[in-house]
C-alpha cells in the first residue's frame, strides 16, 4: 500500500511540474488564434508522415533491443519485443523512467528471460542513445554557433542575464567554496548518497558498453543505433512543412530544434510535457520564428507523438495476453 502511495505521489508531482509549465508557456497566448491555425493553417499530411516516420524508429529499437538480448541466450519474438518497447513508452507517460522497467517486465513475463539481465540490456541501450544525444549536440554547436551568437546579440536582454550569471562573483565564490568543502571533506564524501549515485551512473554506462562487446551482428546494432535516430530527427523535421511560417526552414534548423527538444524529454516530466514545448520554441526563435508561433508548432508536433504512444501502448497491453494465451508462462527468475 505504501509502495502505491509512493507511486502516485510521483506521478502527481511530476504531472504537476509539467502541467506548470506548459501553463507559463501557454498562459498569455490568443487561445482563438491557436484554434484558428489549428483549424486552417496546418498541412496534417505531413503530420500523419511523420507518425510513420516515428513507427519506422520505434520498429528500429525493437530489432535492436533483439539483437542485444540474443546474447544472454534468447531470441524473443519480434511482436512482444515490440509491444513491450511500445508498453515501455506509455509508461513512461505515468511515471518518467517507469518504462524501461515496465518494457523488461512485459518481455521477462512472455519470453521467460531473466529480468535482471534484460535490464543490463537496457542500461547499455540507455548509454548508447545519451552519447548518440550528446554527439548530435555537439554538431549543433559547432555548426550553429553563429546563429547563437546572433540570437544572442539581437536579443541584448538575454546576453546580459547570461553575462551576469557567468561573471557573478557569488557564483564563482560558491563554486570556489564547493571545491575547497569538497577536497577537505572527500572521504565524507564519498559515503553520501549522491557520490554513490554517480558511480552507479558511471558503472552502469561502463557495463553497458561492455556488453555491446558480446553483440554478434554488430554492423547491424550499429546501423540501428544510427537509423534510430535518423528517423526521431526525420519525425520532427517533416513536421515544418505542416506550417507556413516553418516550412522555409533548412535541416541545419530542424536538427537543432530536435536536439535542444530532446533534452526537453529528458526532464522528469511526463513525455517532456511543457519543459519540451519550452525547448522546441526556444530553438526555433534562434531562426526568427516568433514564439506565438513556436508554441503552436510545439503543441502539434508533440501532441502527435503522446497520441501515437498513448494509443499503441494501451493496444499493446491489450493485446499482449491474447497473442501470447497458449504460451502463458510465469515471470523468470532474477
């Protein structure tokens, strides 16, 4: 009962951290207007293109999560890989991180692998999507830095918020203080919770690429991994073609409002609510689109993406017992 509890208070907070700021971004804005665009000014060809795109990616982590469970000793059927990444997905909708351990529970349950060694797989799953996340922002920096600079400049308030927080002389005397505290007290430290935490991180990333050392068909894991990514960049490109004000907008400006939104997924909201629409419009007002515009490109392209796993994931817990009835097994052992 306790644990239940937990649970829900989890999820109504972090509901609540997202609700919050989707309202800070939408609070001001001409509701009739929104409606209107909505209404009339938005190609949906495109955006129904790229639900498929997204279908492409998540069939792409199916066969590779496949590929990295064949090593502990099984290959698990297509279909319950793939309806436990999609089952994975709608969890994440309640409980940000739920997923991965609901995806490893739904395969363990119908495929009799041990969960434990499922969740290794998606530890090194996990490592290789931040580093592929981290690769592609590092190309956005550097191609983009010119266009941050001039959103900088053309926008002197921010430039010297920025510039202030950097050169505070609080900040850097805190910093100084941290590291002094830290060096006397790093014996202390290193029994504390979030020391432990960090090395966990880092083990974790460790064994994960580790074991992508036992794949056997590597070029193809290595082909998914860059596909995978292709398509949810491809997802959210092909969406500027949905509106006008967006349409005129190079692949440069479509990868670069993917990473920086992407990071907006990494927020301990549900599905990125409001901290990714907040990311997507900030990256695009770097090209000049203004932010009444932003929101509404945000509001779209992320309400089809939560619809599309909403909808698969409840199909894929429905229809989980019934393709695997003359199969049923109990969960494996840890």
């Amino acid at each position: 009962m306790k644990k239940i509890v937990l649970n829900v208070l989890k999820f109504l907070a972090f509901f609540a951290v997202g609700a919050f700021i989707f309202w800070l971004i939408y609070k001001d804005q001409d509701i009739e207007r929104i409606k209107s665009v909505l209404k009339n000014d938005v190609n949906y060809l495109w955006v129904i293109i790229s639900l498929f795109i997204g279908l492409l990616s998540h069939i792409s982590r199916t066969l590779r999560w496949g590929l990295m469970i064949e090593p502990i000793g099984h290959k698990p059927r297509f279909v319950n890989t793939f309806l436990a990444v999609m089952v994975g997905y709608l969890m994440n909708m309640a409980i940000p991180r739920m997923g991965e351990i609901s995806r490893c529970g739904v395969l363990s349950r119908y495929e009799k692998l041990s969960f434990t060694k499922l969740i290794g797989t998606v530890v090194a799953e996990r490592a290789v999507d931040m580093v592929s996340l981290l690769v592609l922002l590092a190309i956005v920096i550097f191609s983009q830095f010119g266009e941050m600079l001039s959103f900088l400049h053309n926008n002197p308030g921010i430039e010297e918020k920025l510039g202030s927080i950097i050169s505070s002389p609080y900040l850097i005397g805190g910093l100084v203080v941290l590291i002094v505290l830290m060096y006397i007290f790093r014996k202390a430290f290193k029994h504390t919770v979030v020391f432990t935490k960090l090395i966990e991180i880092i083990n974790n990333f460790k064994e994960g690429f580790i074991s992508i050392g036992s794949i056997k068909r590597k070029g193809w894991f290595f082909f998914h991994s860059f596909f995978i990514w292709a398509m949810y960049y491809l997802m959210l490109y092909v969406v500027f073609f949905a509106f006008d004000f967006t349409s005129d907008l190079n692949p440069i400006a479509g990868l670069t409002t993917f990473v920086l939104a992407s990071f907006g997924m990494v927020a301990p909201v549900q599905g990125g609510i409001g901290a990714w629409h907040f990311m997507a419009k900030e990256a695009l007002s770097l090209y000049g689109i203004a932010n009444e515009n932003g929101i509404i490109f945000a509001f779209v392209a992320h309400s089809s993406m939560t619809l599309m796993i909403i909808i698969i994931g409840i199909i894929s817990l429905l229809v989980l017992p019934f393709i695997n009835r003359r199969n049923d097994v109990e969960p494996a052992g840890a």
